[in-house]
C-alpha cells in the first residue's frame, strides 16, 4: 500500500505540473484564480489526509484537459466520501465531458457560478449515481433546441411526466436510470429525476426541499430551475403551462423552512444555513413565503457564551418536533435563522448540555436558550441553570401552541387556452408511460413463468413488483436451481431493490452458500461484496464477531463529522479506503459477519448495530474496548382513556416516542413498510 500510495502521489503532484503548463494553451474552467486556488488547495489537501488513504481513488487521468482537470479537482474536493470510493475516476472524466458538450451545444448563457454548482455535480440526493446524463441529452436535445430556457424547462418537465409519475416509497432514493425502469417515484426521486434531467441539457437546476410542512403532516420535494438571470419553481415530474406554479404554491405560502444542497464551497445570494466539507446548504424560504429573521444566543449555566452547539430548528410534525434545519453557533455563542411567519421548537445542545425555547418568528426578535445537564434537576442551584434543568425534566409535561404561518398564496397567470393545451400533453403522456407500464408481466403472466420453472405461485409476486426490472428477476429465477435459497434471497428484499437490484449482485449472495444470505443492512445501495470478502486473505480465518471488532478497530479509519454529507459507502469501498462514516463502518461490520455465516444487523428502531448469539441479539461496541453485550431491555406502557376526538392513537399520528442521546432527543423509527411514514400503526 506504501508504494501504491507513493506512486498516487507522484502521479499526482505530475499532473499539477501538467496543469502550470497548460494553463498558457487553454481557458480556465474557473475563472477566479481566487476561488479556483481555494478548491484546488481543499482537493490536495483532501488526498493528502490520512494517509493519502484517498489518493488512490482520485488520480485526474492523463488525458483530462485544463478545463476537465479542474472540474475534476471540484468534485473531488467536495464529493461524498462514498463517491470517491465507489465510482472510478473514468466514470467522472465521462460525466464532466458529458456537461461541457452540453454547455457548448445548448448554448445557454449560463454563469460560470451556477454551471459549476447546478449543473456540473451528478449527485442530488443519496441516489445511487449512474451515467444518466449522457442517456438523457441524447433523447432531450432535440426536444429543446431552439427554445428559450424557460420553454426549455417546461419542455422537459414533460418529457419527465412521459417517464415517471408519483408514487409513495420507503426513504432510498432511485437512481434516475431506475427511475426510467420502474415509471414510478415518491416526489424525493421524481424531482431527482427532474434535476438531472435538466442538468443534462445544461440548465441550473437544484432540488427545493421543505422537510416537514408546518400546517399538516407531510413534506415535499420539487425542482428550482435557473433560467435567463433568476430561479424558478416548478412540480417535478408534474407539468404545469408556466413556470412558478404547482399544487403546492398554497402550502408553500405557509411553510417555515425550505433548503437544498447545494454542491461545494458555494458564495451565492442565499442565506447560508451550514458549510459542511460537501456542500453549502443554503435556506430559499424567501422565494416562497414572507419571512422574519430571529437571532439566538447559546449560554451556559453561568451566562458564558457557548462556541460550537448545535441548534437543530424543529417543526411539529408526524407527532414528532422534526429538526428540519441544524446550525452551529459562533465564538459569541450566536446564530440566527431566516423562517416563515409561524412557530419553531429550538432546541440548543453540546456535549449532553440542552436547553430549549418556542420561537414565533415575525413576534421573537433575539432569544437567549440556556444549557443545562439532565443530572442537575432536582438539585437547589441558583440562576439561568435552575431554570433551564427543571424545564428540561419537564418537556413531556409541557403544553407548547405550536401556531402555522398563514396563508398568503399568489398565483401566476395561466390562460384557458394554455391550460387547455397543458391538459391535453398531460393525458398524452399519461398514455405513453402507461403503453410502458403495460410491457410489465401481469399477475398471470408472472404466475406462469414461475409455475413453469418449479416454483410455487407465490413467487409471482415478485415478479410483479419488479416492474420494469422483470428481466432481471425471470433470469434469476430461471438460472437459480436452489428454489429454496433463491426464494429467501429475493424475500430479504424490499419492493424497492426487486425494481432496481442487478443480476451480479443476486448471484453474489445466492452463490455463496455458507453466508447469511440477506444483503440489505438499513437503505444503503445494494452492491455485491461477498465474493470479493472471499478474496480478502485477513478474512480466511475469521470465526467471530470479536474477530470482526478487533479488524476494524485496527483497519479502518473513522471519519465521523456531524455536517458530513453521509451517503453509505459500499462495504467494499470501506476495505479497499481503510475509511468509513459510523454509518459506513456499521454496514461494513453486518456485511462481513453476514459473509462469514454471523447472524448480524443494524436494528431497524434503535439503530445499534448487533450479532445474534444463543438467541440474544448483542450490542456491539466499535468505539471501545468492551465486549458485546446482551441488548437491555425494558417495558414502556403508555395508557390512554378513548375520547370523542381519538378513540385509538396512532404513532407518527397523535405520538411518538425518542430517546435521548448526548443531549438531542432521537425518534425511534418503527416500521411502516413500503410507504411514507404517517400511516399510522395500531397500537
């Protein structure tokens, strides 16, 4: 590995010699020899970190132009951990091709700030990144040639509605390609979609997100599009005759926080709400509801200001406070926050310390939030600290008028002959992703298949849910003779992996016999590891999961930052980088134990990471020393006396339950299902 990383470096440092000397015969990608030495510094120091345990992913090829190799330091620089250890520097060089060749032949005069933010990144979400973009400027470009930016992104909204319509989803976020396959998708992965499909063509495009709406249980997800010197809104995959309108402008008008992110170091007109090491994540609340700013200062029991806690910005929501915007306070303990005109829960925490106040924004101007630790209530201390601990413990018992902004729509003009028209492309496209839709095995096609290759009919529900990945799913099925195993394989899988999951990574778990056969862990992107594991010689003779403990404690390098851009990284990127997020190093430890026959998991409402042994499921301990231990239990009872309003509460409905760890309260997550959370479990 020494050597490895030794030649990286060479190549490395070469290819900046090779970027001094082209710099006389080409333009500069970045213009701002400001700006382009800042990225190019954040991109050596990023290699040069651990070891240059990164270096060798991220080695710019020798035949990347001037203008290439510093598209390729920018999304080195900033990218996922996950994506720089998952997809080859090869496969980058193509995407950025891809969005130069774009920009050249659309010719939209589009700011270098924007092209580089909006439209040069593939990642939009923590959708499994595939090559989209060139397949979608071959069938786009004819369709907008000609036409203005804003008919243009009109113009491929529809093209978008023609591919995939809504439907509700478990929290993984489809690659566009398998969105393309399967013509559905919750509204996280339809304006996925859209952005890259926009992006695809040149045009600036940013998914808006308001994480929990303030006047009812729900969120959403759309599109801002960048055209002709300002952003404009539209429903993704929902086409409407102008821009700026959509289903949603009503409750859009009484939301309290919306935000994207927004790829790198960013120094747009937005308000900043974090500056992570991937991304600016910027607050667009302004483009949509009238606002009021409110500053808050952090203090600890003695008054002193607090540098550095965290102060999450909650809406009520699902029964539960949801922290829809995080941000840290500075050396004076201070920040401040730009919302719609209603009310937040801010709840401030550091190193267990909290404390918490209700902000109504447009009335509160400047709130001061006191920390204070759990174990101080009860005792006779005097001043802020008092305060702050007895309310701590008094959080359950607290009445809190949690009051919505109100409504204040405003809607662009649409005449009736435009929405005459946008009706009638409307049914149009219906009827051509439908005419798709009905290539799709039936139920009786799909039970004939599996009748014929000896399995029982059963088995074609599956096949059904594949959609538009039935190929994949009949191969496998064809080509697998241990019906049994082959049954547990696709059984272990949500509905989501059965329309997106490949041939490659079925086989991997249905051939190796002496593994547990699940590869699903929590909602990673599913990718094939066991045979490679095989490969691994400090593997062979592994037999426990202390064993498993002890390599990663030794091997793998934690890279925990709060404000990290966390997309899990595959389990074979973790061994290859010797790196991994907790949330990495987790999957990677049920992946191997899984590997090699250990019954593992990562507990689907507590979130802890276990082994079975003798029937028990065992915490086990990564950070420490200790051993695993048995996971404690407890008993919980709630009571309830049935009134005239709610005879039977629901959770996620009327309540919902959290725990509290290093001073922020956790929601457990219970299981839903295939849908959005809100269902409504009986309990």
């Amino acid at each position: 590995m020494k050597i490895l990383q030794k030649t990286t470096l060479q190549t490395l440092f070469g290819g900046l010699v090779l970027l001094a000397l082209s710099a006389c015969q080409e333009a500069h990608f970045m213009t701002d020899r400001t700006y382009r030495t800042r990225v190019h510094q954040d991109y050596t120091d990023r290699l040069a970190a651990d070891g240059g345990a990164l270096a060798p992913f991220a080695v710019i090829p020798e035949d990347a132009t001037l203008p290439e190799q510093e598209a390729l330091e920018f999304l080195y620089a900033y990218m996922p951990l996950a994506d720089v250890t998952d997809y080859p520097t090869t496969y980058y060089l193509d995407q950025v091709r891809a969005a130069f060749l774009a920009r050249k032949e659309m010719g939209w005069k589009v700011p270098e700030r924007e092209f580089r933010h909006f439209v040069l990144p593939i990642r939009v979400n923590n959708e499994n990144l595939d090559s989209a973009r060139v397949v979608f400027y071959k069938e786009l470009k004819p369709r907008v040639e000609g036409l203005s930016m804003a008919d243009a992104i009109l113009e491929v909204n529809h093209w978008c509605h023609e591919k995939m319509t809504y439907q509700p989803s478990d929290a993984r976020t489809s690659s566009p390609l398998a969105s393309v396959k399967n013509a559905l998708g919750r509204c996280g992965e339809e304006s996925t979609f859209c952005v890259a499909a926009l992006r695809s063509v040149g045009i600036p495009a940013r998914q808006v997100y308001t994480p929990r709406w303030a006047h009812t249980d729900d969120n959403h997800a759309w599109v801002e599009a960048w055209a002709d010197g300002g952003w404009h809104f539209l429903g993704a995959c929902e086409p409407e005759p102008v821009l700026d309108l959509g289903w949603f402008n009503a409750p859009a008008s009484r939301a309290m926080l919306m935000h994207t992110k927004v790829f790198g170091r960013y120094d747009g007109p937005e308000e900043v709400v974090l500056e992570s090491p991937n991304y600016t994540e910027v607050n667009l609340i302004d483009n949509y509801a009238a606002t009021a700013e409110a500053s808050f200062r952090v203090v600890d029991g003695e008054g002193a200001p607090v540098e550095g806690a965290r102060v999450d910005f909650c809406i009520y929501n699902y029964a539960e406070f949801y922290p829809a915007v995080s941000k840290y306070t500075e050396a004076d303990g201070r920040t401040s926050l730009s919302s719609g005109l209603g009310d937040l829960l801010v709840w401030a925490s550091k190193d267990g310390a909290y404390g918490y106040a209700k902000c109504s924004f447009g009335k509160d101007k400047d709130m001061t939030i006191v920390l204070g630790m759990p174990d101080q209530v009860g005792h006779d201390t005097t001043g802020p600290a008092r305060n702050a601990a007895f309310r701590h413990s008094r959080l359950d018992r607290e009445s809190l008028d949690i009051v919505p902004p109100p409504e204040r729509v405003l809607l662009p003009e649409v005449t009736p002959e435009q929405r005459a028209e946008n009706d009638r492309r409307f049914a149009y496209e219906d009827s051509l992703r439908h005419a798709y839709e009905a290539t799709f095995p039936t139920q009786e096609e799909a039970a004939a298949f599996v009748l014929r290759h000896g399995y029982g009919r059963h088995m074609a529900l599956p096949l059904v849910q594949s959609r538009g990945n039935w190929r994949v799913l009949e191969a496998f099925l064809a080509g697998a003779g241990d019906h049994e195993r082959a049954e547990a394989l696709l059984t272990s899988l949500s509905g989501k992996d059965l329309h997106d999951v490949t041939l490659p990574i079925l086989m991997d778990s249905y051939n190796d016999r002496e593994s547990v056969i699940g590869p699903r862990v929590e909602n990673e992107f599913l990718t094939p590891y066991k045979a490679y594991f095989r490969t691994v010689e400090s593997f062979e003779d592994m037999k426990t999961p202390q064993e498993i403990i002890r390599w990663i404690r030794s091997n793998v390098t934690l890279k925990d930052d709060p404000k990290a851009w966390d997309i899990p990284m595959s389990p074979r990127g973790v061994h290859e980088s010797g790196l991994a997020s907790p949330r990495s190093r987790g999957i990677f430890f049920v992946a191997l134990a899984r590997t090699l026959g250990i019954d593992a998991r990562k507990d689907p409402v507590t979130g802890k990471i276990q082994y079975r042994a003798d029937g028990d499921w065992l915490d086990v301990d990564l950070d420490g020393a200790g051993p695993a231990v048995a996971a404690p239990t407890g008993v919980l009872r709630l009571l309830y006396t049935p009134d005239k309003v709610v005879d039977n509460p629901k959770y996620y409905t009327h309540f919902t339950l959290s725990r509290m760890e290093d001073g922020r309260p956790h929601l457990l997550t219970f299981d839903e299902g295939e849908g959005d959370m809100g269902g409504g479990m009986d309990w």
